[in-house]
C-alpha cells in the first residue's frame, strides 16, 4: 500500500494514534484529553533531543475538537475519533529572478511548477509586498529551467518555503535598487524611506515621493536575483533509535489535528466519514484559496487510503487491482463534509510561511480508525480497513 | 478481417447484419468497456441498433410490462410504473454505474451481457420476465434462466437480436426490493445482491421471490428461501431462515472484491434487508428508491 | 477499413474517416482538434471524458465514434455557448476549485447535464450527479457549491476574487 504523498506518515500516525486512544483508555482518561496533557509546545524537547519553537499543535487540537462538536449522544452505530500528526517543511536550493519592467510592473522568473495548488500564483504577494507594488502588477515566468535556475518542482510541499525564498531574496535585491535611486533623487537618507502604492516615498512626508515606473526608467534596467539562505534542520541527537530512522529532526514542522465523525454499518463493515475537522498549523498562510484546497483533497486522498484505496499485488508483485473499478479513490458521494481552520503561527519560512500540501493527508486514517475502534470496540490491523477486514475485526477475527 | 460498421435502421436491417456475422452494440456500456479490460477484443463487424424506432418503449398494460430492448435505467428510474408496481427493478437501475452509464445504458444490453453480478438481474427474474428474441425466421420466447447459461454467455443464437422483455404484472399485496453490498455509493458493481419479491394476504406472505447476485455463475432463485417465507407471517424468525437459505446457496468466488467466505455471510445480510424492505413495501410501508444506501446502518 | 461519416459537434458538421473501432474521444481530440475532453482511464471509470450526446452524458471514450453520427454532441467547448465563459465555469473558478484541472472538463459537462434535468437539485443529487467524475485534488466540496451557487443564480461575473463561504478564520497568534 502506497501514498502518493506524505510517504510513510499517515500508516505510521494510524498506528501511533491509535496506540494514544488504547493507552487513554487504559488509563480512564478521555483520549482528547490525553493529548492535552502530552502533545509538544514551545521548549519542549523530542525524542532525538529536537527543542521546538512555537508550534500550533495545541491550537490545533482544541480547534478541530470544537469544529467537530461533541455530537450529542450519538446513535451506538457512529462515533468521533481524534489523530495529530505532523510533517516536516523540506529544505531545498532554489533561485529566481526579479525584474522591474518600465511602467513600473514586475516579473518573476522561476523554475517553480505551478500543479494547480496555486503555490506559484501566490508568489505576487511577497514581491508586492517587497516592492510596494499591487501584486496584480506582478507577472511570472514559472516552470521553465531554460530560463530559471534549478528548482525541486512541485513534490515535498516546499514551493512557497524553498521558491517563496528565493523570489523573495530576489525581490529584496530589486527593493535595495529602488531605494538607493530614491534615495538620491529625493535627497533623503535610506532608513527614512519607504516603498508603497507603487511610489518610494519619505515615510511621514507623502508629498516626497517618485514613482516606482519613474525610478526604473531613471535607472535603466532594474533586477535582482536571489536564492536566500538554504537553512539546515535543527541539530539533533541520532544516537538512539529513533535518530536513525531518516529525518532525525524536522525543520518548520507542520502540525494537524483531524477529527473524523463515521457511521459503521456493523453488519457488513462498511464506512461511511459523515465529516471531517481539519485544523492545521501550517505557519502563515499566503494563498487561503489554494491552502484550503490543499487540505480537502489531502483529506479526501486520506480518507481513500483508510478505507478503500490498496494495491493488491499476486505472488508475482504484479498489480492484481489495476484499474479505477478496483482501485477504489473517492466518488464525490462518498466525500466527507470537511471543516478547514488554519492555526497560523510564524516560522522559519518565507514571511512565516511553511508547507501545506503533503500534512492534510497524514491523520486522516488514524482518525478514522480511533472512530471506528469506538463503534465496533477493536481496532482494525491493517490498511485499508476495508468493510471484510472492519468486519472480521468487530467478529474478533484478526486479518 | 476488415472492420465494419453500419447503423441498422430497422430490426430486419439489424438482423441481417448479425446474420452476416456482426454483433450488436446499443450504448457501448458493457461491449466497448469490456473490450479495454481486456475482456473480450472488439467484434470486426458491428451492427448499431440504437436508431431502430419502437425499441425503447415502456408499454403498460393490465397483463404487464413490456420493456423495449434499448429502455434505458435512466427510463426505468423515472417510471412511475416501474417504481410503484415493479419497485425492486428501479432499485437496480437506479445505482448501475454512475449517471452517464444510466443514460446510456439499456436493459437488453444489460440481460444479454449476462454477467452474474448485474443489478436488473435478480428483479427481472423474480418478476418472472422473459426475454423475446427475433430471428430472420420468427420470434421466442425464453425465461431468464434459461436465457442465461453461465458468466457471460446466453443460449441465444448469433443470429438472434433480443427486442423486449415481458414482465408480468405482480399481484395485488405484492412488494419488493433490491439490495446490494457496495463498498462505494456509485461506480460499483455488486459484490453481493439479493432480491425479494414478495406477496401479502393479510399477516400472511402468500407468494415469496428471492434471488441472489454475484453470488453464483449465473443469478438464480433460491427456492429453499421462498419456501421458508411462504405461507409464514414474515416475522424475525421467516425472514432470517429465508436469508440463511440464500446464503447455503451461494457459491461465491474470493477475488480482490472480497473473499468467499466473506460473500457467503453478506448473502445471508443482504437477503435479510432485501426481504425485510420488500415485506415493508408489500405492507404499504414506504422505503426510498434505490434501497441500497438507504439501508446502510439497518442491523 | 476506414467509414465516412459527419459528426455534429458543437453545432458544426465536421466530414470524417474512421476506423470502426475508434471511440467518440479519441475522434473529437484527434480528429477535430478539440481537446479539452481528457483521456484519464479509457474505461469509463473516471469521467475525463464525459461528452453530451443529444444532451445526456456519455463516457466517450467506451462509445464508438461512428455511433455519434445524427446525434449532437456537446464538449466543454461548447457548453458556453455565446459567451466566452459560462456561469458554470465562472462558478468553478470563483469556488477556486480548477486546481490540477484534467477533472474539470467532465465536471463541467456532468454538472450541464445534472442542472438540464434538474434545475433545484439538493446536495444529494448534486453529489450522485457528479460521482460519473473522479477528482483527486478538490476533494469535491468547492465543486458542489459551485454547482449550488449556479443552481441559484448567484453566479458574479467573471474577475471576482475566490470566496471561502463558512471557512474559519484562521486563529491569529504569536
């Protein structure tokens, strides 16, 4: 069985979520408070001796709870189940171009692949921002490495922390430009000018002030090109056994909390997810249209992978299920209703930002399978948990 | 051989054609899909009956329903015929594929494809319907089981173009219903089914149907389960013999859908709901159209 | 052996040869150079492909080209008809629900199909309407309202900026 994003976290976060309702329950303790009393915040240290900055986790946690209510007193065939996992932001070079156009419009030159999560359109903002611009006056040449430097392309849910920094370490060379040529031309000091609408101004004194098209055109050609500082995952301990298992330590990472409300037909096995509660800390967010995205159809690929989506292969290792009939994805009638909040912290990232794309697909089954456990009182062993196995599990045989 | 295709204006036309070796296509579902599955490769010579006029009627009538060979599911499920007196039929039509397979897809191609798992199956066959086959030299009549000789295959010969299925009219008291396990709410074809045609007198079940789907090589009755309903009251203890019957005369397959003894037990579930909401149905009781998912969390 | 025919698309007769076994898709992208209709499975397990034949939707990669002749067929080039963009796909993109984009042409053709026949349909039967489409990006939810806000008539016009109707704030701290 496979993911197609998130490798390994969504299987790993069933289990280990799982594992946080049994030892809840061992307890006497109510599962969500469990995670409460146990779920990370700033300063504390993880298992490979990793010291977290501020991290939404708790937020998280408390939003998708609310989100997903409590449900009343909910028919003994439905039940609410709670997961938190989390994702690491990747770290990669990347390298773009900034330049000023003469009716003071820019554009962006960039290796960065635009999939349709809209990581790439939102790249305007940061050299609007940067430059005192309207972002609708910024233009891109993007997914082309004719033209551009090197980029990772659209995997890892890195576009906006590793190309977002670039463009924005460009942009910044372009903003040292304009300065310096307003700086002269207004005769006043650097530190006490700003770029905004689309002039550079003296901050205070808006009647001193040049047009951003009326600078570029004094200068001639105005551009900029930047890379930013690669930045290294934190230091960590791998000296113990889970330090050597990959990522020994996780740089901005993102933190989510889904809730799941299902119905168990108890008879046949079958699930249906009435609802899901996401609530993410994924730093800033950019681009809420294209973050909300990302976070429902992750929900609706985690959903699949819980319930209906595995490769069944023979004894030969060939693909017995080749085909959309029997490689079961999600039709829209059978999609959740799905609640999205975003916990919005600042990061190492880009202007506080950090991934999003790959996280939404990582506690789905976890939650789904603590929901399920509730209704049929035993934990389904293997993904996915399809009705047979759901089935066989609530009749106490294991798969 | 070269390929041909030529669009028959009239049944003789069409006949002709399959005399001459063609095979008949109408919406494709079945014949153009399967032949991507790797199923069976496309037929050189193919003769397209879906112009020929008069082929798509739904006649009403007291003795019946006659259903042209190319009605649709999309015409069964908007029937209102179909819905009030034949319901478990549009219980069938209404979850085969998805919507665009409803439009296009027609009840002849459906029987005479014959696979053991389509959905109209189980109720055209409780409802006693026989399907009509013409010929260059005349027309037969021919029951559903004796149509359908095993996955896939029929005893109509090639040169032989169903035109119509006649259903005959249920009695008055009569309910019924079809009901499949479905791992998905669309897009499926059914691991398990079961149909239930049954008629009431009173507190008594005087006539019993049941069917079961995907089940064995070909749908069939399963009379040890219209005998444990007969003549009974239709209570918990009628209803779960007649579903543990259906369920001793499964013979079901472990394949990636589910393993046999999986399918042996859903026979018995599915029985159970479909003879419970046909009994409710007979009863005046009302269960929504298509059954399936709106028995979802029934125990 | 290859068969003469005319197949009316979009309004306009377009003469062809084809090959007996060739599908109805591949004959609009290949044939007539229109396409926006998607090839995703070629089994009709996906919904790519969704065309309107005489105004119902078909799967057109399992259905023979040559059948197609008399018939009207509509792709998603011609649901706008007149206009250059149709409230549908003015809805989808203020739903901001065109991500990766290859399910959005059969979306768009199911949803014409869905509201010609029902014109008030409940989320329900929006949902079962749409389930011929697979969509592994959206997970659905901004295309039913999108199918939602058309089935009401309060589709704005073109260049609105996306709205998130009921998503929560995000929670400002730190």
């Amino acid at each position: 069985m496979t993911t197609s994003s998130s490798p390994t976290a969504p299987q790993v976060c069933w289990g280990l979520e799982q594992h946080m309702d049994e030892v809840a329950a061992a307890i006497g303790m109510d599962p969500v408070d469990l995670r409460r009393r146990t779920l990370i915040e700033e300063g504390a240290e993880g298992p490979t001796r990793q010291v977290f900055e501020k991290v939404g986790v708790r937020d998280t946690l408390e939003r998708a709870v609310e989100m997903i209510g409590d449900g009343g007193e909910l028919p003994d065939d439905e039940a609410i189940g709670v997961a938190v996992g989390w994702w690491p932001c990747m770290t990669a070079p990347s390298g773009a171009y900034v330049q000023m156009n003469g009716d003071g419009s820019a554009t962006i030159v960039t290796g960065a692949q635009e999939n349709g999560s809209g990581a790439v359109m939102a790249m305007p903002v940061f050299v609007g921002q940067e430059l005192g611009i309207d972002p609708n006056d910024v233009s891109i040449l993007y997914q082309d490495t004719d033209v551009a430097p090197w980029d990772m392309g659209s995997c890892g849910s890195q576009t906006t922390f590793n190309s977002g920094r670039a463009i924005l370490a460009a942009a910044q060379e372009v903003r040292q430009q304009l300065l310096d040529a307003a700086a002269e031309q207004l005769e006043a000091d650097r530190d006490d000018l700003e770029l905004a609408d689309g002039v550079a101004r003296v901050k205070g004194s808006p009647d001193r002030s040049v047009a951003i098209a009326d600078l570029v055109g004094e200068i001639g050609t105005v551009h900029g090109k930047g890379s930013g500082e690669v930045l290294d995952a934190p230091s960590g301990d791998t000296g113990g056994c889970v330090g050597r298992l990959g990522n020994e330590t996780f740089l901005a990472p993102q933190l989510i909390t889904q809730a799941a409300h299902v119905k168990v037909d108890r008879a046949t096995g079958v699930v249906r997810v009435l609802r899901i509660a996401a609530a993410h800390d994924s730093g800033r967010i950019l681009n809420r249209a294209g973050a909300d995205g990302q976070v429902l159809g992750g929900v609706v690929m985690g959903v699949g992978l819980a319930l209906s989506e595995g490769t069944m292969l023979d004894d030969q290792g060939r693909q017995r299920n080749p085909h959309l009939l029997d490689y079961k994805l999600l039709t829209c009638s059978d999609a959740p209703e799905i609640e999205v909040a975003w916990v919005e912290y600042d990061s190492v990232g880009p202007r506080g930002t950090k991934g999003v794309g790959e996280p939404p697909q990582v506690p789905t089954a976890g939650a789904i399978a603590n929901a399920i456990s509730k209704v049929i009182g035993r934990h389904v062993p293997r993904l996915p948990m399809t009705p047979e196995r759901v089935w066989e599990a609530s009749r106490g045989i294991s798969a | 051989m070269t390929r041909s295709f030529v669009s028959a204006a009239t049944v003789k036309d069409a006949l002709s054609a399959l005399s001459g070796g063609a095979r008949p296509v109408a919406g494709g579902t079945d014949l153009v899909v399967g032949a991507r599955q790797g199923k069976a490769p496309l037929p050189d010579a193919i003769v397209a009956i879906d112009r020929i006029p008069g082929l798509r009627a739904i006649d009403v009538s007291d003795g019946g329903l006659r259903l042209g060979t190319l009605v649709t599911h999309g015409d069964i499920m908007a029937s209102e015929e179909i819905r009030t007196r034949y319901t478990a039929l549009a219980d069938a039509s209404a979850i085969v594929g998805s919507h665009a397979t409803r439009a296009q897809g027609t009840i002849g191609g459906n029987v005479m494809n014959a696979s053991p798992a389509m959905d109209t199956g189980g109720p055209l066959l409780c409802f006693g319907a026989t399907a009509t086959l013409r010929s260059a030299s005349g027309e037969r009549s021919v029951e559903l089981d004796e149509l359908w000789t095993g996955p896939g295959s029929t005893s109509a010969r090639s040169d032989e173009l169903l035109v119509a299925l006649d259903v005959p009219a249920p009695s008055a008291g009569t309910g019924s219903s079809y009901v499949r396990l479905e791992y998905r709410r669309q897009m499926e074809i059914a691991v398990v089914g079961a149909t239930a045609v049954v008629t009431v007198d009173g507190d008594r079940i005087v006539d019993a149907r049941v069917a079961i789907t995907a089940l064995t090589p070909t749908i069939r009755r399963v009379p040890a389960a219209e005998s444990a309903l007969a003549g009974m009251d239709g209570g918990e203890g009628a209803v779960e013999a007649a579903a543990a019957a259906a369920a001793a005369a499964s013979t079901p397959i472990s394949d990636v859908r589910g393993s046999a003894e999986y399918r042996r037990a859903m026979a018995a579930v599915m029985a159970n709901r479909a003879i419970t909401a046909a009994l409710t149905r007979a009863r005046g009781g009302s269960v929504p159209i298509p059954a399936s998912p709106a028995l979802h969390g029934a125990s | 052996m290859k068969v003469a025919a005319t197949l009316h698309v979009n309004g306009t007769d377009y003469p062809v040869e084809l090959d007996p076994h060739v599908s109805l898709l591949k004959a609009v992208r290949e044939e007539l150079g229109l396409t926006g209709s998607k090839e995703g499975c070629d089994d009709s397990e996906c919904g790519a492909c969704m065309m309107l034949l005489d105004g119902e939707p078909v799967n057109a990669c399992s259905y023979l080209a040559l059948q197609a002749e008399g018939r009207e067929v509509t792709t998603v080039e011609g649901l706008a008809g007149d206009e250059e963009v149709g409230p549908l796909q003015r809805a989808f993109l203020q739903q901001a629900v065109v991500q990766c984009g290859i399910c959005t042409p059969g979306m768009l053709v199911s949803a014409t199909a869905l509201l010609r026949h029902n014109p008030a349909p409940t989320e329900e039967e929006i949902r079962i309407g749409l389930s011929g489409n697979l969509c592994r990006c959206t997970g659905y939810r901004g295309i039913v309202r999108a199918v939602r806000q058309v089935a009401s008539g309060n589709v704005p016009p073109l260049g609105s900026a996306p709205v998130h109707p009921d998503t929560t704030p995000p929670h400002h701290a730190g």
